[in-house]
C-alpha cells in the first residue's frame, strides 16, 4: 500500500483545565490518500473540530496534543517547530473555518488579504500575486473579480464571504484543505453552490479535503468516506456506501435513524436516549455504553478497533448484524 | 374542510422602517432625496390553519418565516392584514378575549438559553405565568409545574434548578414545558430544533409529536430544515422574500413541488442516501428585501423566468384542490 498523505495515529488532544483534564481527542486514527475527501462527522463535543485543529497545530492552550502522530506526506507534525508550521499552514494544509468573519480581516480589502496569503510563502511581484488572486476568485464562482478584490468583507453576503475564504484556501493549490463546518451557518440554495464548487475544485486539482460536519446529509453526498467520532474517538469509519447503508456501531446507526426520512413520514423517529457525555466524566469502557441498548457486561472495556480493513473498522464489541454473521465478539 | 380555521390570516403585512438618522435628517433639511428605508418583511400573506392541523412553513433566512410567526403569537403587530382567531378578527375582541386568544397562543424559540431567564429556576420560569394568569393557584404551582415538567419528559426533581445547569435538549424541554403551562391551543415553533445536536433533534420532534396526540394541539412549525417539517407537518407553505410561493399537503408538496423556488429548494437539500451526487444549484442569491425584484421575486434566479415575470407579480392561486402556488407557469401551460 501507498504512503497515505495524511495518516493520523493515536492522536491524543487534552485540554488541561482547573476542572480536570478534558480529553478532547482520545486516540485517534484517521487516513486520507491524495484528492480524497473525507467527512468527520460528530455531534457537539464529539472531538471533531479539535481533530481538525490538531492536524495543524491550532489548538490554544490550555489545550495541548499529548500523544500521537500527524503524518503528512510522512512528516510528522506534532512537535514540529513553529516556523515549520508556519511554512506548511495555508500553503499545503488550508483551513477553512465555518465564519469566514473570523478568517477575514474586517478593516483590509479582499485584495490585500489575498495578497498577502500569497506573498507570505512566495516571493512573486505584487501584480502577479494579484493576477493570482483574481483568478481564484473566479475559480469559485465569483462574478466580477476585479470589483471584489477592491471591496471589504461587511460587503459580501455570508456565502460570497465563505467563498472568498475557500479562494484563500486555493491559492497555493494545497495537498490537503481542511473544513470545519463551512455551510452549516449558509441557505439551503447558497450550501448547495458552495457544496458544488468545492466538489468541482477537489476532482479538478486533486486537493483532498476533510469536511468537519455534524451533518450526515451533507457528508452523504460528498464525501468519499466517513469517520463518525464520539466523545473524543473514531467509533466507526467506511465508505460513503458502507456507514450510510450498512452502520455497525450502534452510535451510527442512531444517528442515522434521527435524521427525518421520506419513507418514515410521521412515524416516531428511533431516537439515541440520554445525551452525549461530559468529555470530563466519561464511563469506564466504550463511551456510548450507557445510551446504547446492545451494551453487555464486555462494554465495561475499550473495544479495540475492528473490521474488514483498516479503513472500515468500528468500535464496539457488539456491532449491529452481527448476529446474522455470525462473528460477534 | 368544514370546521373553521383555528387561525386565518389575511393580507398580513408586516413592514419595517428604520428612522432617519440626525446625519440623513439634517441631509434631507440641506435638500436630499433621502426616505425612511422600510423593510417589507412579510407581504399579505393569506394562511388558515385548522383546528388540530401542523402547518409547516419552510423558508431561506430572510424571507420573513420568523417575523410571520411572530405576528401569529401576537408578539409583533401586523402593519397590515387580519389575524382571526376562531373566526374573529382579535383587533375587535374586547380586551378580555383578545387576551383569552393571544394566551392560547405560545411560543417555542429557537435558543432556549437566549429565551429562559438565566437568574429564575425552572419552578419559577414555567410557574410564573400560570400564577400570573390566574390559570392555577399559586400553592398549588409547584404541583402544577412538576406535572407539566413529566409531561415534557423532564425529572420533577430539577424544579429548583437554573438554566445553565441543563443540556441544551433539556432547555429546550423547559422552553415546551413554559409555553405548555398556560394550556394553549396553538404552539407557533421557531427553529425549535434548529439548534440541537441530530440524537437530541430527534427527542424533541417525538415530544412535539406526542404532545399533539396527547394535547390536541396545532402547530405552526417554522424551520429552515426541510427533512424536519416533511417529517411532522400536514401541510407545508414554501415562503421567499416574505410571501408564500407555494403551499400544499406536505406529501404532495415534496414529491411534486410546483413552483420553481420550491423545487431548487427540495432539489438542493441534502438528505441521507448512499449515492454521492452532483449539485446543480440555482443561481444568484437571495435578494435583499429593502430592494425586491419588481415581479415575481424569485425571477432573477429562476431557470423559467419571462419577460411577464419581472413585470406582474404572480398571484398565489389554487392549482389543483388543496394545492396553492404563485407562478405565471402555471397559466400558461396550466390545467
């Protein structure tokens, strides 16, 4: 097998707080290959932004990574110094975060800001840099680029905004893009253009691209596969095809059954009981023991991860259908 | 339909005008052509709801689903139009019954901590108004308040507990069991579910839907999450730029959307499925409603448009029994 470009390995994020120490991101595996994108999908405090962050080193005290690896194109990027950091963020791991307010500078016109983006790991002319600039605007869709580049952030909508941040994010033709939760504050109409670019530009460049999401709608139509984290951990990771169509942690598989369907109209959804855990206080063992109703006395221990291959895998001792194959642990 | 409609509106306007500021004021004194700027954030926007009916009303940000709703519950006044509740216009109820009436119209919001009073515990948020109102005495409030917490799902024994100390389902919970404690008829639901994780999501749409066959309640049901209105309403009204485009059975509606706003709307929505899939979005973006297109307001975005489209505005019209939409296509290729 190929060196994948990005592998993650027992990635460990704590974020050590007068409370206790919140385990954010507890050991996680992930794999992504060249011009593939995968969608981190996970509820509110499941660990999926701080994964994201992680990737890049942009997670603020108190929060620090304490174990693992980031292998990038076999480069490991925990403990890797700041100017090296610097050196791969934005020009070969881009970010996108999901209010571009954040991204942007409020008191600097578009064009400057990309400008600079380019400049800050290129020596190219002003002009060139420009040019540049102009171009990935109108990659994503943007009409009238020279007008654009001249205006302010408060000038844009808030999908033209995401789309000048995902233009940032073009600029160096990056490996590997990054995105956390970008259409989930936009309009049906405008995530459906966004969703459309971004689709495009990763067949067209061959970028890869991990879309955090809580939306398993959006990653549905998307992503090439799935990992769906829970309380800081990879439960469960396949195919498209595979986590929609065939789950077997039991998370999964309620959380599919949450989502309203066409063909279940009106019927009670099959809803997860209880909440999602206090990452400061989660139960010995599998971390959805208690909201799971296929838990036995072996959840009490931390299922290894299990599957056909590395990557699909899952969880839990007890995985969904296991009964009529027969191989339950 | 033979009963009378629980609620009917009609020709409800809703406009909003920002003031001049001393800048303008004094510009306009110098001889500038400078108005008051008015938002028209719902335009005579005709609606009946029947007794026992959910209503689901489906909209971008923007096109007024929220302000509509609002006026329904009697938190905002129209600028125009009539709210009938039972068959009469409130604006000639004597005060006594319009009272009745806007009580038996509750709320749910969509942020139940920007909604709750972070300093009152839940005893008092859910108790108050039935005290206050007369409905229960206050001795017998905190029996009244326990009952009305287990009817939500909520453990009685958090009565003495605050705000902050709940998840974000529970609070939303407590936000049900407020609007439930002064026994409405009608529940008007603001992104009541918006912002929930998915798992907690699907708590909440049961309780809507067990409190309706328990309670008998109507609904009108505002979210911007098109799976979620499919799911729990009867009929949906498709809203863009402060009018309803289309309004239908909900299963007729999503299998054979009418108008073309709606059918880009169904179209884009992502739902669960196995296949991966292309997105062919419509152009262009919501227009600004200080400045609608002339015509139909969808026009400029609208693969059909022609040039009758950007000059006379289509009227909402009956298309088939119970099936509502505006579109000029209609007539022209029509029944």
């Amino acid at each position: 097998m190929t060196e994948p470009l990005l592998r993650v390995d027992g990635l460990k994020t704590h974020f050590l707080t007068r409370a206790g120490t919140v385990k954010a991101v507890d050991g996680v595996d992930l794999r992504l290959d060249r011009g593939e994108i995968l969608g981190l999908v996970g509820e509110s405090g499941s660990g999926k932004s701080v994964t994201g962050q992680s990737i890049l080193g942009l997670v603020d005290p108190p929060g620090r990574v304490v174990g693992g690896r980031v292998l990038f194109r076999g480069e490991d990027l925990v403990g890797a110094g700041e100017k090296r950091l610097r050196a791969i963020r934005g020009r070969r791991i881009a970010m996108i975060f999901q209010d571009p307010m954040m991204t942007l500078n409020p008191v600097l016109s578009i064009g400057t800001q990309m400008v600079e983006a380019v400049q800050a790991h290129e020596t190219v002319s002003r002009a060139e840099a420009w040019e540049r600039s102009r171009r990935a605007l109108a990659r994503v869709g943007i009409a009238s680029p020279d007008e654009r580049l001249a205006s302010y952030p408060h000038q844009f909508s808030g999908g033209m905004r995401q789309r000048v941040a995902i233009a940032i994010a073009l600029l160096h033709s990056p490996d590997l893009i990054i995105a956390d939760e970008p259409t989930t504050a936009l309009d049906v109409t405008i995530q459906a253009q966004i969703l459309f670019e971004v689709q495009k530009l990763c067949r067209e460049t061959g970028t890869a691209l991990i879309w955090v999401t809580h939306d398993l709608a959006v990653v549905s139509a998307l992503a090439d596969r799935v990992a769906v984290m829970y309380a800081g951990r990879v439960v469960e990771t396949g195919t498209v095809a595979e986590i929609i169509g065939n789950p077997r942690h039991p998370y999964t598989r309620g959380l599919l059954e949450s989502v309203p369907s066409r063909n279940r109209r009106g019927v009670p959804l099959r809803s997860i009981p209880g909440m999602t855990p206090s990452v400061l206080d989660l139960p010995e063992g599998c971390a959805f023991r208690p909201r799971c109703d296929r838990s036995t006395g072996a959840c009490t221990a931390m299922p290894e991860l299990m599957g056909d291959r590395e990557d699909r895998a899952w969880r839990c001792w007890n995985p969904v259908g296991a009964e009529a194959r027969g191989d339950a642990a | 339909m033979t009963t009378a409609p629980i609620i009917e509106l009609n020709g409800l306007t809703k406009r909003f005008s920002r003031k001049l500021d001393v800048v303008e004021r004094f510009a306009r004194r110098l001889g500038a052509a400078i108005d008051d700027r008015a938002v028209q954030a719902v335009s005579g926007v005709d609606l009946s709801i029947a007794e026992g009916e959910v209503v689901g009303l489906v909209g971008e940000s923007g096109c007024g689903k929220s302000t509509l709703g609002r006026m329904v519950a009697g938190i905002l006044p129209p600028s125009a139009g009539t709210l009938r509740w039972r068959g009469r216009d409130l604006r000639e109820l004597s005060p006594a019954d319009r009272h009745h009436a806007n009580l038996k119209i509750q709320m749910v919001f969509q942020d139940p901590m920007a909604s709750l009073n972070p300093r009152l515990r839940v005893a008092d948020i859910v108790g108050e108004a039935p005290v206050v109102h007369g409905l229960v005495p206050r001795r017998e409030a905190e029996a009244y308040v326990a009952a009305t917490l287990r009817q939500v799902g909520l453990d009685p024994a958090y009565l003495r507990r605050y705000p902050h100390q709940f998840s974000g389902g529970q609070r939303q919970r407590i936000g049900i069991a407020r609007a439930l404690a002064v026994k409405p008829d009608v529940l008007v639901c603001d992104e009541s579910v918006a912002a929930l994780d998915v798992s907690i999501q699907a708590q909440i749409i049961n309780l809507f839907m067990r409190l309706r066959a328990e309670l008998s309640l109507t609904y009108l049901f505002i979210s911007h999450d098109l799976g979620v209105v499919e799911h729990i309403s009867d009929r949906t009204a498709i809203m863009y730029l402060g009018r309803i485009v289309e309004l239908a059975p909900t299963p007729e509606l999503f299998d054979k959307p009418n108008h073309p706003y709606a059918k880009a709307l169904l179209d884009e929505a992502p739902r669960v499925s196995v296949e991966k899939r292309r997105f062919a979005p419509i152009r262009g973006e919501i227009p600004s409603p200080l400045d609608p297109p002339s015509g139909c307001a969808f026009h400029p975005r609208c693969p059909h448009a022609m040039p009758r489209c950007s000059a006379e505005r289509p009227a909402l019209r009956e298309i088939a029994p119970r099936r509502w939409s505006a579109c000029h296509l209609n007539e022209t290729t029509g029944p």
